[in-house]
C-alpha cells in the first residue's frame, strides 16, 4: 500500500468522540471518523471491519494497524497488536522484508529446513550465521529446493582467500553451494560465518528458479584461514519453491547456528 499523503485532519462533525475515543481514518473520504463503541480507552471493544487504506490508531503505544485488504480486527488490547481474521499483520511495513520464520540452534543439528513456505511475497531472503562442528577451518553450506535431491542445480562460484582468488562451474549437481563458514578446526570458537541468499520470483512457474549468494568467514588471526564466496545458480524447476533446505558440507551446525529466512514484496 502506498503511503497515505500529507494533509489537514479533518474530524467527522457529525459523531461526539467519547472519552478515550481514538480515530478511525478513512483513506477514501481523508475523514477521522471517532466512532463511539467500536474505539474507545485505547481497545477495540468489539469487532470492526477496515476497508483497505484504513487506519486504527489505540492507546497502546504499538496499536498501529493499517489495513490493506477489507478484513476484520477482532481485537486491539493496549500495547498488545493483534493479527485480522485473514492472518494479514497490520503492523508490519508492506514495503519491507517480513520475517516468516526462523531457527536458532540449541543443539547441534545436521540442517536446518523451512517448510510450508507462503506464495504471498515476490522473493524470498534467507541470512544463515554460524559455524560447523566439522573439523576443518571452513565448511561449505549447500541448499536444496523442495526437498530436491536430483542432479537439477547449476552454480558459478568465486572465492577469495586472502589475496588468492579461485572459481569454478558446477553442472547437474544434487545440491548448491550457498556459502562458507567456520568450522571447529578455525582458531577461535567465538568466530562465525554469514551467508545471504537472494531467490528471485519464488513463487513463479515460469523459469526455472535463480538464486545469488554472498558471504564468508573469518576464520583465524593469520595466515590464509579467511575467505569470502559470491555463487549464482538455478534450480531446473519451474515449481513454486515451498521449501528450503539448509546443510554443511559435512558434520553438523553448531549449537547456536542461527538461519532466518523473510518475504519481500
């Protein structure tokens, strides 16, 4: 939704704000409307449905809604946003990354996997940092799509160590690599590595899925234990990505390995 324009508030004459009434905007006519019993002391007492471009504005410093579909809020308790009965957050910039889930370790683990992902963004972000319980200085992390093991992905890759730079093309692999990050054998066990990849179009069915990623790790005080990657590949599939699949090249991530993964318009 674009943002609302700047101009004078103008309050319906024809409804008497009761005390503790907050006003309900309407984008269509540029009026506040206090509307008596439905937003009164900063809660909606009872349910009201927001056409699209309108505002509910509560006691609660964090009751801000602002609606971009007609649905209706069942409630706003005072500092407490709730979601309409579309499951759509009002609160949450609709220009922005929206987080759909996340998964921090507690133990070690062999991957980490995001399921049921929602057709409703353009493209898909996913940050992974962390470290590997391998005992090599670095460990390679790979991805897979809809739990797609076949030999359908396709990556150019550059990696810098230091100052020596390699690279190198993969064809009909049964998975893609995605990054770089420490393992235990890197001098440090406080150091981790970041990953950041970007799938375009997600959601389409007309190409097969792209993706690009950046990262590395900083893996020693010294010597050539540093490195960085940037990748480029596709999945040979036309299919919605609904999954994501997340693995080191060998042993586990590390307890405390973080992966995140968001939605952008």
């Amino acid at each position: 939704m674009s943002p609302l324009p700047l101009q004078l508030v103008h309050v319906d004459p024809t409804i008497a704000p009761a005390t503790g009434d907050v006003p309900v905007y309407d984008a269509g006519t540029g009026v506040y409307i206090p509307t008596a019993g439905v937003v009164g002391a900063g809660n909606v007492s009872t349910s009201v449905t927001l056409t699209s471009g309108q505002l509910v504005i509560g006691a609660g410093t964090t009751n801000i809604g602002i609606s971009t579909t007609t649905a209706t809020v069942t409630k706003l308790s005072s500092g407490t946003p709730s979601a309409a009965t579309d499951g759509t957050d009002y609160l949450s910039p609709s220009t922005g990354p929206k987080k759909i889930a996340e998964s921090l370790l507690g133990s070690d683990q062999a991957s980490i996997s995001f399921t049921s992902i929602p057709s409703t963004f353009r493209h898909l972000l996913i940050i992974v940092t962390g470290r590997t319980t391998d005992a090599a200085t670095i460990n390679n992390i790979f991805l897979r799509f809809n739990n797609d093991s076949g030999a359908n992905y396709d990556v150019q890759r550059l990696e810098t160590t230091n100052n020596l730079t390699t690279n190198a093309a993969v064809y009909g692999q049964t998975s893609a690599i995605c990054g770089i990050i420490p393992g235990a054998g890197s001098s440090s066990a406080s150091q981790a590595g970041l990953a950041t990849i970007t799938c375009a179009n997600y959601a389409g069915t007309a190409f097969f899925k792209d993706f690009s990623a950046v990262g590395g790790g900083v893996c020693g005080t010294s010597g050539s234990n540093n490195f960085t990657i940037q990748s480029h590949g596709n999945w040979r599939s036309t299919a919605a990505i609904n999954r994501v699949d997340l693995f080191p090249a060998s042993n586990n991530f590390l307890t405390g390995t973080l992966a995140s993964i968001y939605g952008t318009p």
